[in-house]
C-alpha cells in the first residue's frame, strides 16, 4: 500500500509539473502575440514581462518604422509578422504584413473599399477602422463597407469574402464598419448588417443572426463583442449595439437578455466589460452603469446596481483590483469602484481618445495626440510614472504589446519599440 501511495503521489506531482509547464507555456505564448481587439483575452490586460518604471531613451527605444496609408484600426501581431490595414487614396483598402524583425513587407493586398463617413466623424478622415482578428493561419479583416474578408495569413491569398450588405440586403453603415471581429473556435462573430453573427470561420457561411433591430440611428454597431466564460453561470456572447446591451447564446443565437442603454445618437461605442455577473458599459453624452446579471429557472434577468454621472467616449477600461480606470468624453482619465459606482478621482485633460492596457498595477495609455504615458493603477489618486511623446501624427489605433515589444500605429505608419 505504502509502495502504490508513493507511486501515486509521484504520478500526481509529475502531472502537476507537467500542468504548470503547460500553463506557463501557454501564458508565454499568449504575452508574445496580439491576435485580436484589445489582445489575447480582449480585455486590454497584458501578461509576460514586468514592465519598466520608465519610458526614458534608455529604457524604451524604437526598432523600426514603416509609412503606411492612412487608418484607425489597430495592428495585429503574430510570432513572425505584423498586420496592418489602411486606406488609400479614399478609395481603396489595403492589408499589409510586415516583418515583425525588420518591419519589411512581406506581402500586400487590396480591394476597392472606401467610403465617407458624415457629420463630425469626417473631420478625423474616412479611413478604415475595425481592428483585424487571426488565430494562427488566417487573417479576418473587416472593411468601411460592411465586407468581411478571409486572407491566408502566411501569403495573403483571399480564401471567402461575405458582403453583409448584399446578403442581408442593409444599407451602408454610415459611419462605416466599425466592429472589430471575434474568433472563438472555429466560430466568428461580428457586429454588421445592423445586426450580431455567427459565421463558420472556414467558409464564412452564416450559422446565424441576432438582434436585427440595427440599434438606431443610420445603422451599424460602433461597439464590438466579447465573450463572458461565465456570467450568471453560463457562457455567454455580450454584444452592445447603438441601444441596446444584450447576452446571447454562441451556440444558437438567443437572446438571452437584454436592456436599453441611454446615449446620444445612439453613440454606445466602448467594448462592454465583463467582471464576475456583472456588465460594466458607459455612453457617449450619458452615463456609466453596472448591470447584474442573474438566472433562475433557465430565465435570466438584469438588475442595475449602479449609475456614476462619468460619461465615456470612445475608449475601452480596464479593471484592476475592482476599480474601473476609464478615460471620458471630456478628454480626462478617472477611476469608478466597481462595487460601488464611487468615482475615486478624474484627472487634468489629455487628448481625445486613449486605448489603454495593462499589466499588474501599471497601466500604458495612448493618447491621441501621440504621447505615451505610464500610470499606476491607484484609486486614490491619478499617478502620472512617465510620459514621452513617440509619434507627431495623431493615434487613433488601438495599442498592442507584446512582451517587451510595443506597436504604435499612428494615422500614417507604424513604429515598433522595445523597452528594458
């Protein structure tokens, strides 16, 4: 007995041993690509190297830079390449892969693509804006135009093409496509045709659709999805549309819940946050509110715990610590405590619009005028590290880490970095 007890016990920590590899190895894998919206767990929360306490020419330095047609969409980065879209001559779409050593172009597609966009949103250009999505060999890249494309990764070769405006017989989104793409298994979901789907992520097929009502005013989701592995005990797609946030089923599209959400011309544009149950959303010209979600009999329901009068623009928080750091319409970071909806503090202004990631306590934000700073996740207080200005040409595009690499894709190229 004393004999099969050791041999057990053996058994079981080499099996541990092997778990920890496992898992150390797939954190390690995960923390040296950015495959997605927001990167790997698309919620802006970053594994790998411990960050520096600084963002001096010492610490933090530029490895290479390419000029690139104009875009607001962020870069994709897989272990060899880095992914990047554009639009040229306001009339033409363009994906571009580059070494991700070298910045060297590899290969370069196009397809006729572009369109205007009205109101206010013209004068920051008409340029392509859904973040692209890869899982290892293919490349869904989402055009203004409501056209979803399926590229070979490796060479670039188109592989399907679904158009949601022909298929679904919708007009153009106005403001252009917006939604960046989510893959999970060997689903893709997508926020286009004024409506929420699910394709085959191999043929672009069409397993279903939801949630058709458009969400307001002159069609097409400003947000994009994200998947809850378990909210009110069950895994769920959370999309927000212009009026409304909503769980669904991945399997059959169903709508499991959903409620309005007040915003001005229907400008809900941030990536809803999911946090144990509970749905963390804030609007344009509104508020922010944190929704509980609960199930009981198989019927689900929503509760509103909290409203804080903080009105969010564009940006996507991040939650560290149960604190909500979130930079508003009014160009100013501040910190909500998500059980209580307190906002903690706001800061002086910075520019229009900030994409932020974190890792630990510390938070990298890109501001829209270029400048990079490094901010320590304090609810007491807003806590500046550093700041350095590394692009003279606004950035609108999402940020993406990688390990000790850093891609900066600024309205006219791309800069890679790498930080001590």
């Amino acid at each position: 007995m004393i004999r099969i007890n050791r041999l057990l016990v053996t058994g079981i920590v080499t099996l541990c041993s092997l778990c920890c590899s496992s898992f150390a190895a797939a954190q390690e894998n995960s923390s040296s690509i950015w495959n997605q919206w927001r990167g790997p767990t698309r919620d802006g929360l970053v594994h790998g190297s411990d960050w520096p306490s600084s963002l001096s020419d010492q610490s933090f330095f530029r490895l290479w830079r390419v000029d690139l047609d104009p875009s607001y969409s962020g870069p994709i980065v897989s272990e060899t390449m880095v992914f990047v879209t554009g639009t040229k001559d306001k009339k033409t779409e363009v994906v571009t892969a580059l070494d991700r050593s070298t910045g060297k172009e590899v290969w370069r597609v196009e397809w006729p693509g572009a369109m205007s966009v009205p109101f206010f949103a013209s004068a920051n250009g008409d340029w392509i804006r859904s973040t692209p999505a890869y899982d290892g060999t293919s490349l869904f890249v989402a055009g203004m135009r409501d056209v979803l494309v399926s590229l070979n990764a490796k060479t670039g070769a188109e592989q399907w093409r679904v158009d949601f405006v022909k298929d679904f017989k919708t007009g153009l989104p106005s403001f252009g496509c917006v939604c960046s793409p989510l893959v999970d298994g060997d689903a893709l979901y997508m926020q286009a045709g004024n409506s929420l789907t699910k394709l085959d992520k191999a043929t672009g097929k069409l397993i279903w659709r939801c949630l058709e009502d458009g969400g307001g005013m002159m069609g097409g989701a400003f947000s994009s999805p994200t998947m809850a592995e378990k909210l009110a005990g069950r895994r769920q797609l959370v999309a927000q549309t212009r009026e409304k946030l909503a769980g669904v089923d991945p399997e059959t599209g169903a709508v499991l819940w959903q409620r309005n959400v007040p915003s001005f011309r229907g400008m809900n544009i941030l990536t809803p946050l999911v946090s144990g149950n509970s749905v963390f959303t804030s609007t344009y010209q509104n508020k922010s509110w944190r929704f509980d979600v609960s199930e009981t009999g198989g019927s689900f329901d929503t509760n509103e715990a909290w409203s804080n009068k903080s009105q969010a623009y564009m940006s996507t928080p991040v939650v560290i610590d149960g604190f909500v750091y979130l930079h508003l319409q009014n160009q100013r970071f501040t910190c909500i405590n998500l059980a209580t909806g307190e906002g903690m503090w706001t800061s002086q202004p910075y520019g229009k619009y900030s994409s932020l990631v974190a890792q630990g306590n510390r938070i990298l934000a890109l501001d829209q005028t270029g400048k990079l700073l490094l901010i320590h996740a304090n609810p007491k207080e807003f806590q500046l590290v550093d700041e350095r200005q590394i692009s003279e040409q606004e950035t609108w595009a999402h940020l993406a880490v990688c390990g000790e690499e850093i891609y900066v894709r600024d309205l006219r190229g791309i800069s890679a970095f790498r930080w001590k």
